[in-house]
C-alpha cells in the first residue's frame, strides 16, 4: 500500500494544478455582444424618441422619467426593451414630416401602457400616399392601455391589435384624413383606417372622437363605454351595436345617422345624443332607421333621434 502512496499524492496535486490553471487565451475573451441582444428599429426618429429622449414612463403617471438607454452605448439591448412598462411616443411631425414606422415595437413584450401621439400634421399632399402603414401591437401581448392620436388617417392602413386579452382600454382619436378632395371621396377607403380587434375580449372602454375607423364592435363584445362624438364625415353607414350587450355608456353626438341598432338585451344608463334630429341647437337630420330592444325606456332614449319619416322596430335581423 505504501509504495503507491507518493504517485497518488503527485497525480492529486498534479490534478489539483491542472484545474486551478488559467483557462486558454481562446477562452478568456470575453463574449461579444450577438446580434440578438440589440433590438433593430429601422425608423431613425422612433429611434431616437427612444434613446435621446424622456419615452419611458416608470411610475405610471403618463409622464416620461427616463430614456431607454440604461447603459448609455447608443443602442437598444434587449433587457433595456424588455424593462419597459410605460411607453409614451410623442412625436413632432412638424419637423419629421411623415409619420413613424414603428416596426421593433413588438420587442417590448412587457408595456402595460403605451401612448403614440404627435404635433403638427402633414398637409402638403394633394393625393392619397400610395405607401400605407401598418401598427401592428400584437405582440404586446400585456398591453392594458393603448392610446394612439393625431395620425393622418389617409397614410394608415391599419391598426392589428388582436389577441391583445389584457387590454381594458383604447383611445384611437383624431385620426382623420388631411386630404378630402370632393365632397363624395370622404367615404373612400384610403380615408379610413382598419381597427382589427379579435380576442379583446377584456376591453371596456373604447374612443374613437372625430376619427376615421373601420370596426366591427362583435370584436369587443364586454365593451362598456364607448365614445364616437363628432366623426365628421368618419360615421359608419350603420351605427351597429348589436354585439355590445353589456354597453352602458354611449356618445354618439354630432354624427350624421342613418341606420341606428341599439337591440343589444339591454338599456343603455346614458345615451348622449346631441345636435341630432329635434336637440336644441341641432344641425343634423334625425335617423332614417332605428332598430330597438321591445322596451319602453329604450323607446324614450332615441325621443330626439326620430320623427314622423323615422322607422323604428324592434324585430331587426343583423
Ligand atoms: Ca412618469
Ligand atoms: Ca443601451
Ligand atoms: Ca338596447
């Protein structure tokens, strides 16, 4: 046993040398930084609002604190994205002059809230642009709140926020054209915007004041309170809220209304209607059509909205 004891002890510490060696010149390097962990935003002044400027909220109060660039390299690392909760895009279109492609927003998978809004507008063309863009939020699948203003509905296609489950509520207004040409092109699809909303299936409060959207409120079936005051020349051709059964508060105000279904199973707590039909001061036609559930207190909401010409039932197929 003796005779081993020595060789044992030097393959010990020859062992013991080996792995407290330093590690090889190839493995010191340290890591360079992959491609992955800096997100691309294509647009430069998206990008900018980002790095150089005050967009990320951090207490919730709608007030930018702090730029997104936490280690100050000039580039968006992908924890510096995913850290985001509040994000708040104000751009100044005066001096952009075009409005922000905001591909790269679907690395920020942990916003809550994210507000797209601007000053200034583009007023100098005289066609529709050719080029639409598209939102696409999909990918934020924690969004709560999403407010989007002040977007030249003619150089939009769509908003694509489907499957956002968590969001409770949706400010999408004043978007509407800057071009109209005659009176007959308001109606044009190139005004309008595209709402895609399937699977919102939490939202409860949707605004869409003086804008040019297409919805389709089946979309958003636990909607509460839904605003779409003065669309001014934006109004559908049938104000269609027959999906919406647990609406309470609507703002239909200063719109021209042909087509009116309000059969939902249920009544509205408030039903604001102004300069409509017989309202003081009213400069718009009453509605042509009004669909209603069979009860009395829905039938005295719409007193205003109709006359003698008006057809009003209650037994209306969708
Ligand atoms: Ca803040
Ligand atoms: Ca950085
Ligand atoms: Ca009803």
């Amino acid at each position: 046993m003796k005779r081993y004891f020595v060789p044992l002890l030097l393959f010990s510490a020859l062992f013991l040398a080996a792995s407290c060696e330093p590690e090889g010149p190839a493995d010191k390097e340290p890591e360079p930084p992959v491609a992955e962990d800096i997100i691309e935003i294509p647009d430069e002044h998206f990008k900018h609002l980002l790095v150089n400027t005050n967009s990320i909220d951090t207490n919730g109060d709608q007030e930018g604190d702090s730029d997104i660039d936490l280690n100050n390299d000039g580039e968006i690392q992908r924890s510096e994205a995913e850290a985001v909760q509040g994000l708040l895009l104000h751009f100044d279109y005066t001096t952009i002059e075009r409005y922000v492609d905001l591909s790269g927003i679907e690395h920020f998978i942990n916003v809550t809230s994210l507000t797209v809004t601007g000053k200034g507008g583009i007023y100098d063309i005289n066609k529709p642009d050719p080029k639409l863009l598209t939102y696409d939020f999909t990918a934020l699948k924690k969004l709560e709140f999403l407010q989007v203003n002040h977007l030249a509905s003619n150089y939009f296609e769509k908003f694509d926020l489907r499957g956002l489950t968590n969001l409770v509520e949706l400010d999408l207004s004043h978007n509407r054209p800057t071009w109209y040409g005659d009176d007959e092109d308001y109606k044009e699809p190139y005004n309008f915007i595209e709402v895609k909303m399937q699977g919102l299936n939490r939202l409860k409060k949707m605004s869409f004041l003086n804008s040019f959207l297409y919805v389709d409120f089946c979309e958003v079936p636990a909607l509460q309170i839904l605003d779409m005051w003065y669309l001014e020349g934006g109004e559908p051709e049938t104000f269609d809220f027959h999906c919406l059964t647990k609406l309470e508060w609507l703002n239909i105000s200063e719109n021209h209304i042909d087509n009116l279904i309000l059969k939902n199973s249920s009544v509205l707590t408030t039903l604001l209607v102004r300069d409509i039909g017989s309202a003081p001061n009213s400069y718009l036609p009453h509605v042509e059509y009004i669909c209603i559930d069979d009860i009395s207190e829905e039938f005295e909401q719409i007193a205003t909205l109709r006359d003698e010409n008006t057809v009003v039932v209650t037994d209306c197929s969708f």
